[in-house]
C-alpha cells in the first residue's frame, strides 16, 4: 500500500476559466452567432446540470429540463480549447429529465438514459449525432431500461466501443446486459447479468485480445464477468465498493487497470485479481482517468456514499479538492479547491471541471520541458528522470536530465551517486566530460566504475583501455582485474586487446598479460613478454611449438637468435623438425603418418652463428634426412668441415675430417653450382678438393697451372694424358712449361713431343723455337723428333706425287674420253635400267653418262628433263664448288684492300668471321673409279659436265 501523505505535490497543470463571447445572452438552445475577434466573458452554464459526458470533440450535458446540450470545439483541435469561445447547441432528448449520458470515443454515437413520463419508467435512447432528424440528431433506438416488470431505478451505463455491449445497473443491485448491434433493436439481445443486494454503483467494459470483461461494482464488492462467452463467469475480485462516479478503467500505461476509488484506499483491478492499491483518504466523490493520470474529486469530512441514493440533493455545499495523481512516478501532480464540483470531464487534451455554479475550470497540462525545468530547480532529478521516462522522452533528452543530476551529486560530494547518473550518459555523453572528473586519486574507484560500464558498452577506445587497467594496477586490484580481462568468448570482449597487454606488461602484470596474449593469439606479444621480461626461455620455446607452420616460422627468425644463445639443444631440435615434417606439437599423434610443412632450412643458418656445434648437427642432420636441401645448406656444412680440418692437429682426426670433407664434395651436390666451394677449398688450401673439383668442372687448364704451379711434372703429364682428348692445347702448354724450366726435364719433354708427334698438334718449326729458349734443352733431346718428322713428310712428299701422277693420267683420260664424244658417236648399249635395274624397253630415256632409264622411271625419279637422275647429287656437288671459287677468287684481295682503309680494322676482321669467312673448308671425295676427283681444273669440270647430259 503507498502512501500519498509522502507524494510531494506539483502545479503540473494551469488552471483557466472557459470564456464565451462577447454579446451572447447565455448558452440558450439553437446555433450560436459565430464567434468573432471580439473580446469575450467568463461561460455560464445553465442551472441545473445533472449528468454529462465527453467525447468525440464535444462536451455533452443534462439537465433537470428536457434539454442536453454540446459544446463542440470551435477551433477544430485540442489546440486552444480552453480558452477559445464556446458554441453551445441544445435538443430535447426527454420529455421530463436525462439521468445518464455516455459519449463514445471511437463513434459519434450518444446513448441516453431519462423519463419521458412520470413514474420510475426509464428509456434507453441511442443517438447518432452526425445524423439529423429536424435539426436534431438522430435517434436510431429506444427501448425501456427496465427488464422485468419491478420497477428500479437506473445507476450507471457504459457501453463497449465496438458498440456490441451495453450495460445497465440499478440500484437494486441488478445488471443488464445488451449484446449485439447497439443502434438497431433487431440484432440486439437483452439478458439480466448479475442480481445482488446492492447498489451497482460503476460499470466498464475491458478489451483483452479476444476476450471482453465486464467490472461491476457496487457499494460493497467489486467483480468481473466474461460477457464475450455463453455462460459469462464470474470472478469475485474484493468486497469493498464504492460510491457512484467513483470508478474509472484506465488506460494502457497502467495495464488498463479498473480502479475503485474507496474512502480509505483506491484500489486497482485485473479481470481475475486485485492489483495494488493507495491510500488517498477523504470520502471520494468523482474518479476519472486523464493521460496516465488519476483525478480524485475528495471532500474532507465523511459522508457515506449511501446517502447519495437517498438524499443527494440535501448535502451541504462543502469545499471540495481535486487531486491529480500520477501512480506510476508517486507524486500530486495537481491539487485545487473548488465549490461543489458537478463532474470532471476530459476532451482536446484537457481537463474541464464543471462547477454547480455553471462555471467551466479547464486545466491544461504543463509540456514536459517545463515540468522538468520545475523539477530541476527543487533538484528533485529522480523524480524527472522517471517523468521523462514516463512521457517517453528519447534518450537524448534522458541523457541529458542524468548529466545535470550527475553534476549535482557532484557538486555536492556525493561522488559515488554522480558517477552512476554519469554513467546512465553513456553513448550519449562525450566520456571525456566524465573522466576529467574523476581523474583525482581519491576517485579512482568512481573512475573505475565508470570505465568498466564503458567497456562493458563496447563503447571504450584504447585509450579508455589503457586508463582503466591502469586503475586497477593503482588499486591493485587483481580480483576485478582478472574478472575484467578473462572473459568466455571472442564476443564478450569489450576492450582493445593489445593496449591491455601493453598497459599490463608496463605495470608489471606478466602473468594477465601473458594470458591475454595467449588466450587472444597475440604470439608476438607473448613471446617478447616470456623472453624479454619473465626470461622464460623454455616456456617461449614450447609456445612456438604449439603455433601453426606459418607463424612457428616467422617467431623463429624472429626470436632464434635469443633461443639459440639460451637453450641451444632445445632449440636445434625445434629446428630440425621445423625444416622436415613440421607439425604443431598440440596435435594428436594418429594425424603423425599425415605429411607436415617444412620450412627452408637455408633461412635459419644464421641463427647458429655463435654455435657451430649446434650447426654442423643441424647441417648433418638436413643433409641425411632431407637430400634435396638447399645449395646453402651443404656449402655452410662443407665450410664447417674444412674449418675443423685446418685448425685440427691431431693426424688421426684431420684424415677423418679430410675423409668427411672429400666424401661431402663427391656426394653429387657441387656438380652444378661448385664456385663457392671452390673458393672456400682454396681459402683453406684444401688441395684434394681444388684438384677434384676442377676436375669435376672441366678445368683443365687451371688444374694442369695447379700442377705447374707446385712443380708436380708427373702430374702435367697425367692431365695431358688424362684430358689431351677434350683439350689439345694442353700438351702445347706443357711444352711451354718445360721448356722454361732450366733443370733436366728431359724425360718429360720427350713424352711431350711423342704426343705432340702422334697427334700432329704443332709444326716442326714452332716446336724448335719453344725449346731454343731452355738451355738444357739439346738436339739430343728433339733428334728422334725431327728424324721421324722428317721421315713422315718424305713420305707424304711420295704419296703426293703418287696422287699428281694419277690425277694427270685420270685427266687425260677425261679429255679423250670428251673429244670421243664430241668426235664419235655414242651407242647405248645398255639392257637394263638404272633404277629399277629391270630389262630396258622401249620407250626409253639414255645419258651420255651411260646410264639408261626406262621413261617411266625417268620421269618418276628425274627433278630436270636434262640431268641424269644418277648423276644430279656429284654434279651438284661439284657445280657449288666451282660457284664457291668463283665467289672466293678475289676474296683475298678485297679483305687485305678494307682492312688497309679501315679506321677499325678489329671491326673489319670480325665481320668476316660472323660471314664464315675463315672456316676450314672440307672437301668430300669418292674414290676415282666412283666420282670425278676435286681437284681437277674448273674447265675440264664444267666440259664434263656439259657433255653428260641426255642424249637423243
């Protein structure tokens, strides 16, 4: 039960008199003069007035005379009802007297209750007031109020909206109820409801989704019917009443609540239970529901609501007080004294209390901005704040009522109050405006609370992050620190995740900080935290393990060189794996058989820089393993074997390291790409590799200059011997080289010339004049040389005028053998055919040649009519010989002439080597029985060829 006697009042509402216009006698029936600019007087009622109503723009009244009149809006809206001039407009609706009017608010229907006669006889009348019958509305229906034959009086009337519902009570405590159509007596049904023995002193009709509840209360209990089924149960909801006028059904923002206004309590009412209830004492006289407000019409000293049926009209006129309550925020939001107040009415948005005096109060609610600018100068915000709410302010506004009621808490102390109204600003109040605040020391917890709604908002920047973490380290409040940064999920972060491992790891929070960089995949974060701050290197070691291939490779090149220093075993290890069959160590093993990632082990030499044990092992580890690493690879290693075997002194371990050394060099990985070991051999002075690999390479120029440089004469010979094949001019430089050597090399120089001599490789001459130059060198020494060669060229001298002589006899042979056929003529005496070697028949093709061909064959086998298919290849041959002579006769000539007139005669000789021009010319020949030799005159070719055409 609330207490009002603690509700603080407020003048929420402006109070103003109804005026009617200047010049009118008074509200008589008929239409009234159209209201002017002219200035106007205070409205007068008639006396008399006993019921009224309002809806659908108008105010509708009764009186004791046989009249109802409207007053309508003049100026069409809500807006300046209450102080624009009235037009009343009045009818006769009864006979004698209207006793209960109810105005629809969704149709401008009027249903009326009076007498036309005399007796307790009432009538049931519905008008439709946009409808004219002689100037009059309309009146769709009459029907007697009264079911049965008992005659009773009529307490109250509603009717539902959707004009479906009627309902009547008496004051024998009797309810009818009316079903169907309202306006039409064929498609209505009348049933009595409820039966009791007391007064119905208020009805109202409900609306909850399908179901339609009747309240029904009288002066002693209160209750509710289902009138939308058949058997309309009913639910005894209390057993206290009220008296007449003194129930209302709210609207929606109290749940459409029935309130029973008591003279001790109000009490409020669902369709199946009572809700709450207010004391507000004083004996009630009116109740009505106005925007959310509940209007009391109260007078102090108690009469008991029974006296109204029995002498009404016989009560004193006592001061009377209306109270406008607002039930939802617990304050008055009105309260006023009137002289005996007749009804309280609500249309266009106001609040119209009809005095007995005829005067018309309107009250027009104040707008929410004034209400609250009241409410802020008593600094009563939590009484605003819920009044915003209420009147359904939007959040900017809201904001800015919980700014100002921060700033007042504020100012006065009450840090702890401001900060939470600071932070119901939230999204809408620039966070620096609070924080600037609480920057204080002794304030940080406000701050704190502030920042941590902020990020539980997702509202928070970084640097919100980094003022808030710095908060709790300052109170070292791990508890909430830890709350605040081990969350569930990726979603229910709220915060910049890498301004908190920043900010942690600067406050000394290692193990928060390691958490969130773990928990968040920050691998960077977490290592550097592990490696530069904790010196957990073994820690950081197993967390790369865990990481994906992509990531576990880059934090090693990153953080090797760190690891390698610190833990050079673990570390090794993680390499080798990294660069074979790399698979994060988190993985369970039956995924082992599956081919992992492997990394280029190339990329981590340098990491082993101060470790060369570590390196060899990785070296030979990925040399055994994995045989098609990189070229790095087997170059660092072979550079590792010849360090150890030039510093080693121990005989029996540098012949194992020069064993290991050579095996690596002939392992087949230096058969391409061999410069850098080459160079590496030589710097270490590794003779048994320089020598294999230019060996290897095809050196044999600079392996034979190796010999000669160390005076290895033996060996000199062997490279000749070995290579002389592939590189003639080898033997040439060995020559060279002993022949400037001043001791005996007698022995070697003979081996030379021997070869030299089998092998033709150089011209007596040149040979005499590169031993001229050694003085050990006798004739001694070339006398078995020089014999045989000129031994050899006495018989090529032979041989050659062996070949003159018979060239002469095959020439001379030919010139006969020409002038015979010039001179003589030729018979063909062949019997078969040169191609297909079958009997010769007519017809039959013959050559001067000899040879005879079927003309079928010809002509199948012959590119020219005039050749001889069997002769056309060597004729061919040696006509492109005498072309080419004829072509290169003053070939000679020319050169020496351009060489002698060019500026460039380097660019001259060049040219004529790119045309060929000194390419050794190799002439083909046939033995002389099968082909015309090559050197016979140019003359005595080209005759021969003339004459071995076809002939006829």
């Amino acid at each position: 039960m609330a207490a009002y006697l603690q509700w603080r009042r407020f003048v929420f509402f402006d109070k103003e008199v109804v005026k009617e216009p200047l010049g009118s006698d008074g509200p008589a029936p008929g239409p009234a003069p159209a209201a002017g600019p002219a200035a106007s007087k205070l409205l007068c009622l008639p006396p008399g007035i006993t019921v009224c109503d309002s809806g659908r723009g108008s105010l509708v009244f009764g009186d004791i005379l046989p009249l109802a009149l409207s007053l309508p809006d003049p100026c069409g809206g809500p807006a300046g009802a209450e102080s624009a001039p009235w037009r009343l407009t009045g009818f006769q609706a009864y006979k004698l007297r209207v006793t209960h009017l109810y105005q629809l608010k969704q149709h401008n229907i009027l249903a009326s209750v009076g007498e036309d006669e005399q007796g307790i006889n009432p009538l049931v009348k519905i008008w439709n007031l946009e409808k004219r019958d002689g100037g009059n509305p309309l009146c769709t229906r009459i029907f007697p109020a009264i079911p049965g034959t008992e005659p009773t009086v009529v307490s109250c009337l509603t009717v539902h909206e959707n004009l479906n519902f009627m309902a009547i009570g008496f004051t024998d405590g009797s309810v009818t109820l009316n079903k169907g159509d309202i306006t039409r007596d064929r498609h209505s049904k009348t049933q009595i409801l409820h039966k009791g023995n007391y007064p119905v002193t208020g009805l109202a009709f409900r609306q909850a989704g399908k179901n339609t509840h009747l309240f029904v209360v009288t002066t002693e209990n209160v209750q509710s019917y289902i009138v939308s089924g058949k058997d309309c149960p009913r639910v005894e909801l209390d057993t206290h009443g009220c008296g007449l006028r003194c129930s209302a059904l709210s609207d929606p923002s109290q749940d459409l609540q029935f309130i029973v206004a008591g003279d001790e309590c109000v009490y409020l009412y669902q369709p199946d239970e009572r809700g709450p209830c207010f004391a507000f004492e004083g004996q009630k006289l009116i109740a009505h529901w106005f925007r959310g407000y509940l209007v009391i019409v109260s007078r102090d000293r108690k009469v008991s609501p029974k006296s109204e049926f029995t002498n009404r009209d016989s009560q004193s006129s006592d001061k009377q007080i209306l109270n406008i309550y607002d039930l939802c925020n617990k304050f008055i939001a009105y309260s006023a004294v009137f002289e005996d107040i007749v009804d309280v009415l609500a249309e266009w948005g106001s609040l119209y209390v009809l005095t007995r005096d005829g005067r018309v109060h309107a009250l027009q609610e104040k707008d929410t901005q004034t209400k609250l600018e009241m409410l802020f100068k008593k600094n009563l915000f939590e009484m605003a704040i819920n009044l915003a709410k209420s009147q359904h302010l939007d959040s900017d506004g809201l904001a800015q009522i919980f700014m100002q009621y921060g700033d007042h808490l504020y100012s006065k102390g009450n840090h702890d109050g401001a900060v939470q109204q600071y932070i119901r600003t939230i999204g809408k109040l620039e966070p620096s405006y609070v924080i600037r605040k609480f920057l204080d020391a002794q304030r940080i917890h406000n701050l704190t609370a502030y920042l941590q709604t902020l990020h539980r908002q997702s509202l928070a920047n970084a640097d919100h992050t980094t003022l808030l973490l710095n908060c709790y380290t300052k109170l070292k409040d791990s508890l909430r620190l830890e709350e605040f940064i081990k969350t569930k999920s990726e979603s229910e972060v709220h915060f910049d995740v890498e301004t908190a491992i920043r900010v942690l790891r600067q406050a000394g929070y290692y193990s928060h900080a390691l958490y969130l960089a773990e928990h968040h995949a920050h691998h960077e974060w977490y290592l550097k935290i592990q490696l530069e701050d904790i010196k957990n290197y073994q820690e950081a070691l197993r967390y790369i393990g865990k990481l994906p291939f992509e990531q576990a490779e880059s934090n090693m090149k990153r953080y090797g060189k760190i690891l390698m220093h610190h833990i050079p075993e673990q570390m090794t290890q993680l390499l080798k794996g990294l660069c074979t069959n790399y698979r994060p160590s988190f993985e369970g093993q039956g995924d082992r058989e599956s081919p992992g990632r492997r990394a280029n082990s190339e990329e981590f030499i340098p990491i082993f820089a101060n470790n060369p044990r570590e390196l060899k092992a990785f070296l030979e580890h990925m040399s055994a393993v994995q045989p098609d690493s990189p070229q790095g690879i087997y170059d660092t290693l072979l550079e590792l074997r010849l360090q150890n075997w030039a510093h080693e002194k121990d005989p029996q371990v540098k012949e194992k390291l020069h064993a290991e050394a050579i095996s690596l060099l002939k392992s087949g990985r230096f058969c391409d790409v061999f410069d850098k070991a080459l160079v590496l051999c030589q710097m270490h002075d590794f003779q048994d590799g320089v020598l294999h690999l230019y060996e290897q390479g095809k050196l044999y120029q600079q392996m034979m200059h190796y010999y000669m440089q160390h005076e290895q004469y033996r060996q000199v010979i062997e490279v000749c011997e070995r290579h002389g094949e592939q590189e003639p001019s080898l033997w040439e430089q060995a020559l060279s080289y002993f022949a400037r050597k001043e001791e005996d090399c007698k022995e070697y120089v003979a081996a030379v010339l021997k070869h030299i001599e089998n092998k033709n490789l150089m011209p007596p001459l040149l040979v005499v004049q590169t031993l001229a130059h050694n003085s050990t060198a006798t004739l001694s020494v070339i006398r078995d040389y020089l014999v045989q060669k000129l031994q050899k060229q006495s018989q090529q001298i032979a041989q050659d005028e062996l070949r003159v002589r018979r060239y002469r006899e095959e020439t001379t042979r030919i010139r006969q053998e020409i002038q015979e056929l010039k001179a003589s003529p030729k018979i063909f005496q062949k019997t078969k055919c040169s191609i297909c070697n079958s009997a010769l028949e007519l017809p039959s093709v013959h050559f001067l040649c000899g040879h005879s061909f079927h003309q079928h064959c010809f002509e199948s086998y012959s590119e020219s009519d005039a050749d001889c298919p069997t002769c056309l290849p060597e004729n061919r041959k040696v006509m492109d010989m005498i072309r080419a002579q004829e072509q290169k006769r003053d070939l000679h000539d020319q050169f020496q002439h351009q060489l002698k007139c060019s500026n460039d005669s380097f660019s001259v000789i060049a040219d004529y080597f790119g045309r060929g021009v000194f390419n050794k010319l190799t002439l083909l020949t046939d033995p002389p029985t099968a082909r015309l030799a090559g050197s016979l005159e140019s003359g005595l070719q080209r005759d021969l060829l003339v004459h071995s055409r076809r002939g006829t």
